[in-house]
C-alpha cells in the first residue's frame, strides 16, 4: 500500500513522503500477587506529508482501505498549510550500523513471558512477603518504512524488551510504595529489577521527620528522570530555541553550566532503547554532544525546524501517525563524573537523597522551576541514609542549579526510555515540610 | 456491522467476550507565534477484543476486522493462559441503545479556514501585548467518533461522539527568566466554546508578563484558599483516584484502610462522581462495558460511602457497578476511571467569610497540572497570590501544593457556597491511558497547614 499512496500523491503534489509504522505489542499483566491479563496489540497506520504549491499538506490514516481518504485530506490541508522551506530528503549514502532488532526478542512467547513476569513477582515476594506486587512485561517488534518522491526508501526493524514492577506496602495509615523498571531492544537479567525493588523496600520501612531548609540533595538516575529532566528536554528543541523560549537557546557556544557536565544525544548505542539508524525523516543519526564541559554545544532538529533556523538537521525528526516531525531526542547521555555514589553519601551532613517524585514536572518545566513531593526519598545525616520521609516537597531550578552542582557519580545508569544518567548532588535545594 | 459483530461473538468458550469498534476523524490546527506549526486530518479505524476465562483476561486490538473471528480466538487463548479463578462481574441489565450528541454548534460545518482565522487571531492577542511575550502557542482539534460496542451479554450501544479542545499557552520572558500562562476550554456539544475568547486569553497573557516580576514563593506550611477550577482538580486528585476500586478489589490491605464507614473530614466534605454536565467530556450514558453510568457519593458528610467501579471491581467487593470503567480508544481495555467529579458547594459560607480570618496565607487559582500516588498527591497552580490580613494581596509564582489524602482532607475547614464548572476539561492519565476527557469542580475551600514547595 505505501507505493500505491506515493504514486497517488505524486500525481497531485510536487513532492511527498509516506510513513508506514506497523507494530505488534504483547503485554502481560501481574497485579496484586498475580497474574491478570495477556494482551496483543496490533498496529497498522500510513501518514502522508506532501508539499504542494510550496505548501505542507499532512494526513494519517489507520484505515485498511484509507488512501484515496489520506491523498484527499493532505491536499486539503495542503491549502492552508505552512510554507515548505525546506527539501524531502534522497537515499543517505549510509547508515550507522546500530544494533536495534534481537531476534532473542523477536521469538519471546507469551508463556515464556508469563513465566518471567512470575519469576519477578517472586523474587520481589520472597523478600517483601507482606507487599502486594504488581508487574508489567512485554515485548514488541515492528517495522518503521519511509518512502518519498526524491528516491528515499528506508526500512528498519525493532524489537522492545520492557519490565516494571512496583510494591505497596501499607502500614496504618502510611503507604510505602516503590517503582522500578527497565527496557531495552535486547533482553537484560531481571535481577536488576528485583532488587532495585527489594533495596528500596528495605531501606523505606522506617521514617524519619526532617527539617525545612536548603539542604544538599542527590537525585537517583530515576529521581533525576522524574524531577528535572523535562526542563531539559524542552531547553535543547530546536523549535523552542527558535523562538527564544529556553534559557539555552542565546547561549551556543558559551559557557552554560558546570563545567564537569556533559550531556550527548545519541542514537547509535547498540540495542539502547531510543536508537534506530534513521530519524523519522530518512536522516541517519548519530552521537552529537547538547552540553560538552558545560558549554552549549548543539540544538537537536527535524527538517522544518532546521530551515527556519538557518541550521542543519541533526537525524532528530519524531512523529508518531498522527503528526508532523518535530524534533524529538534519540536516547540521552549523561556523562559520569569521578566519585563512588557511596563516597557521595559519605560526604554529606544533612541531605535528602532524592528517588520518585511525584508532579515535579507540573509547572513552568520551560523555565527550568520544579517542585514535587517527594515520594520516595531518603534522608541523610552524618553520611549515612537513616530512612524515609513524607509529606515532603523539593524545588529549585534545574538550570541554577546545574551551574553549581556538587558531585557526580563515576558511573552512568541505564534507564528506561535509552537514558543514561549517573547520580548527582546539588549542593543546596529547598526542601519544605510541615 | 451488527451482523458482522454477533457473528464473531458466536461459540467462543469463554466465560465473557466482548467487541468494541471505533471510528474516528479529527482535525488540528496549531500555531508557534504568528507562524502555523501544522494543520492536519486524522482518520482512524479500529478495533478490539476482550475475553475472560476463569477471572483470566485476553485483549486484541487491530486495524482491521478481516478474520475477526481468529481474534476473537486469540483474545480467548490469552485469557485462558492467564485463568486459574472464577470469573467474577456483577450482572447488569444487557443495553440495546443508540446514543447521539446533542450538538450546538457543529465542529464539522466551521471551514478549516474559520478555524485556522480564529487560531490566527488568539496568537495575535496574546503578541500585541508587548515585547515581553516571546511567543505563543495555540492549539485547536476536534474529533469526530463513531463507535459500536457489543457483549456476550446480549449488549449493543451505537455512540457517536465529538470533542472541540482550544489550548492557548503565552510564554513571557526576560533575561533568563521565563514564565508561562495558559487557557483551555473543551466541548462535547458545541464549537461555540472556542469562539469569543479574545478577552480571556489577553487576560491570561497579561497575568504571564506580570509573573515575570513576581517573587517565588517561599517553601512552608500554609493555609491556602482554592478557587472553584483547583478545588475541582483537588476532588479529582486528592480522592477520587483513591476511590478507583480496580486498585481495591483485590488488595486487602488497602480495603481495610477504605473501609466504608471512615471519616476522612469535616460533616461539611461532600464529594461526588458522575455529574451530568452539558458539555464535559466526563458525561457520559454508558461507560465502555456498556453499563449505565450514575451518580455516586464517594464522601458524604465527612465519610467514606461509595467508590468507583467497573464490573469486576464491583462483583469482587460485592457492591453495585457505578458505570466508571472507561478506555481511552480501542488500543486499550477499560479500567476504572472517574466521569464528572466534585466538591459539594455549603450553603452559606462566600469567599470573603474565607479569608477574613486568615492573617497570612496562598490564594491559588486553577493547575497546570496533578498527581497521586494515592496517599500522596500534588497540584501546581497556574496562578496563586499571597493572602495577608484577610486580603488578597500580591502575586507569587511557581505554587506546588502537596496533600496527604489522610490528614489535609481533615484540614479543610471551610466550603464555599459556589460551585463552578469550569469551561476547560481535563485529560487524565492512569495505566498509560491519557488524555482522557474528565470533567471536576468545586466552591472555594480552605485547607489549614498545606505543604508548599519553594525557596
């Protein structure tokens, strides 16, 4: 179908794109003990983009006999549409050689997930007894197809791999509730997970009061996900930059936070969740520094964006079917520092250290402010993590803060969603209570 | 269709089957500053299966209805390898019905080049208000829906449905320092909510420059009022998630702590589900399991009465399905899920009678935003000022409030007389299901000692 729609379209534009996604989905289900459901989730959708009378046309459609509809809608919108500034891309020359399809993955079966997803829930059970666990597992394969009217014809092939797993534990009225998880395009040892769990479960039994102060906090890769990455990820957008509305985007080429930061945008890690060897726009991708020693180094673009900005594209076009590339991150890498996390808690007084929020990013997350409850988190006194606190907010402002942070540690995690990010202190956030 | 459905519902060994088709058509329209981003139209097909075997559930979803049959048997399968139990739903009366919107003014008979002008114009109020606006986004869809939905009970509901949502955020900056403001206003019945909102929206791009030059609140214990838009989403937030019984039913830990019967405030804390209300995309006739929806009193006079089911919540905890399991679109199975939730106005108690007796305090206006871990939850105000000796005083900025549902509930001491529904719906997000239309409201309240995040 998706040479029947390029041929369609060629007749009634000067230009025009198809995108094909096709995807299988199976997720199993385990909730309070045990498991609930299995399901399998097929996915077939075409989106079309044409350029006609210099004007972008877009329509999507998941009909199985939509063509003839999707040509109609795009030169429908085509009429209004915004200027194309820019060309549709020809065949690249070559394409990075990264790793995203595990046939290991590809073949998982339902029973076998069942069978690991069970696996977990006992791991977690036979430390926490009392808890009521739940866990979410699945795999996914599909195919993303790009074809346009300057000779592009690209396919790749993907496989997904992802477990959650959470715990409740209630006591009177206290809820102690834990999260974590894990994915990429290969399977990975589900010890991970388990104890990630079974560690925090341990450690948030007890609770303890603190005071409301400025205090030292270390985010976890996960509280640092969860916290103050969306400012982040809003601050290098090319779309956001072009119109002047990140702190960052005055600031290429200049010195912007603490010189041991340096975050990468990258594509090309072998079986990373967010790697693919093309962007959504037929332009390879690649590891291209955003912050390098502190310094500003690059905005991430879709071929739009570029244009209007007088910069290249950098292979960061997104889309799901139903819109239009915008630019969109292939994975993020934060560089590890030189200190031993346990070496980083030993350092610090009085201090929170900081796991899963909750409505952190509620706010002005494009001005760098969070705020959120702080829903998991441990406090620190004399060097040592002595338990849990509760009713707690912290707030700051990422980017403030990262002119001057304190320690980073020596190693970079992997999360989920192809994030790489290692432990680091802030020197001094507030932290309210009652 | 009907035919092609029943058909497929035939001899399928399982304990319960059912089939949802969904037909969809929307168009968007968006605008960066002056400059349009993108302007689409959408068609979507779709369809899914859903089957329990012994208390087990199996669920297809597709693009295509070409050998539904082998769906239906694939759904079957799955439910029968997750199976061990009995499977448990409380019966409800098989409907037969065709429900249709009840349409003011047609999204679908305004041109697409009305609708791009009215984009156009909203961006232009928010840029001619000065230098200090960087930019703007508008952004405006509707979505046209034909749904069929069809049981093994016999049920056959034929909906058509349609959402207007218009967003319209100003972003103002200087130097470093940038702040945000945003409006939205959502429809079921009627493109007229998107016309006539010029002097909103100058409004709210007004408040965003002044923001520039408010101070950050400091981070503490306050007493906060919440105007009726936040008092909404506190109902929502604060309690009715933790009412959602799909997280009860089989936890017993947590149905000893929800036991009906327990006092979570004062005689005056009433709060409410399944409000008919003209417009919101929390209305609705009948939930995605094709049981009739209700009102439902989760607190009444201060105490645990009722919560939110689906039809196996409810048969597990042997009480009445309240018709509040929804799915996003066909992609997904029902979970439990709010409608239209509320604060109950008091009769007598204005705003003024609120804060003549607060010396120092935050008066809070609408959220950009929420969450709940249960226990646990926040808000982040779009607006907020200081209140001082019993007046609201100056503007501050970057308000997140948080609350324990087990103790900030107590902490309300006063409810206002004036409930509002505000234009403006919300999406919500539960199980990677978001945004689903939900409606909430409230009257002014106060809550003594709420914790606030900030320098």
């Amino acid at each position: 179908m998706i040479n029947k729609i390029l041929e369609m379209a060629a007749r009634v534009a000067q230009d025009a794109e198809v995108f094909e996604v096709m995807s299988e989905e199976t997720p199993v289900e385990f909730e309070n003990n045990k498991l609930k459901s299995a399901s399998t989730r097929s996915i077939k959708g075409y989106a079309l983009r044409i350029i006609k009378d210099g004007k972008i046309g877009f329509s999507s459609t998941t009909k199985p006999d939509g063509a003839a509809d999707l040509v109609e809608h795009a030169v429908e919108t085509a009429q209004f549409g915004q200027e194309a500034n820019f060309e549709l891309p020809s065949q690249p020359a070559a394409l990075p050689s990264v790793k995203v399809y595990d046939e290991e993955v590809a073949k998982i079966s339902v029973e076998q997930l069942v069978e690991t997803g069970q696996a977990v829930l006992d791991g977690i059970r036979q430390a926490e007894p009392g808890a009521q666990v739940a866990v979410g597992i699945e795999k996914a394969y599909g195919t993303h197809r790009l074809v346009n009217t300057k000779g592009l014809d690209v396919e790749s092939k993907g496989t997904y791999y992802g477990i959650g797993a959470s715990l409740e534990l209630i006591q009177g009225t206290d809820m102690l509730q834990i999260w974590d998880g894990l994915d990429s395009r290969s399977k990975f040892d589900i010890i991970e997970v388990i104890n990630a769990v079974k560690e925090k479960a341990a450690r948030g039994k007890n609770i303890v009061p603190i005071d409301t102060r400025t205090m030292p906090v270390i985010f976890t890769p996960k509280g640092f996900e969860m916290t103050l990455s969306l400012p982040f990820y809003i601050a290098f957008s090319g779309k956001e930059v072009l119109q002047g509305v990140t702190p960052v985007s005055d600031k290429l080429g200049k010195q912007a936070m603490d010189p041991r930061i340096s975050i990468y945008d990258d594509g090309i890690i072998d079986y990373s969740t967010a790697s693919r060897p093309f962007d959504d726009e037929g332009l390879p991708t690649n590891r291209m520094p955003l912050i390098e020693n502190g310094v500003v180094k690059n905005f991430i673009y879709d071929l739009a964006t570029a244009a209007k900005a007088g910069a290249k594209p950098t292979g960061n076009g997104q889309r799901g079917l139903g819109s239009l590339p915008n630019p969109g991150y292939n994975g993020m890498v934060i560089q590890a520092g030189d200190t031993a996390l346990e070496d980083i808690i030993k350092g610090v007084e009085y201090g929170l250290l900081v796991d899963q929020t909750l409505g952190a990013w509620a706010g002005n997350a494009r001005g760098g402010d969070f705020s959120g409850n702080v829903h998991y988190g441990l406090k620190i006194e004399n060097g040592e993590l002595v338990g849990r606190v509760k009713d707690v907010m912290v707030a700051g402002n990422v980017f403030e803060g990262l002119k001057n942070i304190g320690t980073i540690e020596n190693v970079s995690h992997r999360q989920s969603g192809g994030r790489w990010i290692p432990h680091i202190l802030f020197s001094g956030l507030s932290v309210a209570t009652r | 269709m009907r035919n092609l459905i029943n058909d497929a519902l035939k001899d399928h060994g399982a304990d319960y089957v059912e089939i949802r088709v969904e037909e969809s058509d929307r168009t968007a329209v968006s605008y960066r500053g002056r400059e349009l981003d993108s302007i689409s139209r959408l068609s979507g097909f779709g369809g899914n299966v859903r089957a329990a075997v012994n208390g087990g559930w199996g669920f297809v979803s597709f693009n295509t209805l070409d050998n539904l049959k082998d769906k239906v048997k694939l759904a079957v399968l799955q439910a029968k390898l997750v199976g061990k139990e009995k499977t448990q739903l409380a019966p409800v009366p098989p409907v037969v019905d065709e429900v249709r919107p009840v349409i003011v003014k047609d999204p679908r008979t305004v041109s697409l080049s009305d609708k791009k002008q009215l984009v156009e114009e909203y961006a232009e109020v928010m840029l001619s208000l000065g230098d200090k606006i960087q930019t703007c986004f508008v952004n405006y869809s509707d979505t046209w829906n034909k749904i069929y939905y069809a049981n093994t009970d016999g049920a056959w509901i034929d909906s058509e449905r349609v959402y207007v949502v218009g967003s319209t955020q100003a972003v103002a900056r200087m130097g470093d320092d940038i702040q945000q403001n945003t409006s939205s206003v959502s429809s079921t019945r009627d493109y007229g909510i998107f016309e006539d909102r010029h002097e909103d929206i100058r409004k709210m791009g007004e408040a965003a420059i002044e923001m520039l030059s408010a101070p950050k609140v400091k981070g503490g214990s306050y007493t906060v009022i919440v105007d009726p838009s936040l008092a909404g989403i506190f109902a929502h937030e604060a309690f009715g998630h933790l009412s959602e019984a799909d997280d009860m039913a089989e936890n017993q830990q947590m149905r000893d702590l929800m036991v009906l019967g327990r006092r979570f405030g004062g005689k005056h804390l009433n709060i409410l589900d399944g409000a008919d209300v003209l417009g919101s995309g929390g209305t609705l006739k009948y939930d995605d399991e094709g049981v009739a929806k209700k009102p439902t009193y989760l607190v009444k006079e201060g105490v645990l009465v009722g919560r939110l089911h689906s039809r196996e919540s409810a048969a597990k905890m042997g009480e009445e399905p309240t018709g509040n399991a929804r799915a996003l679109n066909y992609t997904f199975p029902p979970i439990v899920r709010m409608t239209n939730t509320y604060v109950a106005p008091s009769k007598d108690v204005t705003l003024e009678d609120m804060l003549s007796d607060v010396d120092e305090g935050l008066y809070v206006i609408d959220s950009l935003g929420g969450q709940t871990s249960g226990e646990m939850f926040t808000f982040s105000a779009r607006e907020a000022f200081m209140i001082r000796k019993g007046k609201i005083a100056e503007r501050v900025r970057g308000v997140n409030l948080t609350g324990n549902v087990f103790t900030t509930l107590e902490n309300i001491d006063s409810i206002g007389n004036d409930i509002v529904w505000p234009k403006k719906g919300g999406g919500c997000g539960k199980g990677g299901q978001a945004p689903l239309p939900v409606g909430f409201a409230g009257p002014h309240f106060r809550i003594r000692n709420c914790v606030v995040g900030g320098k």
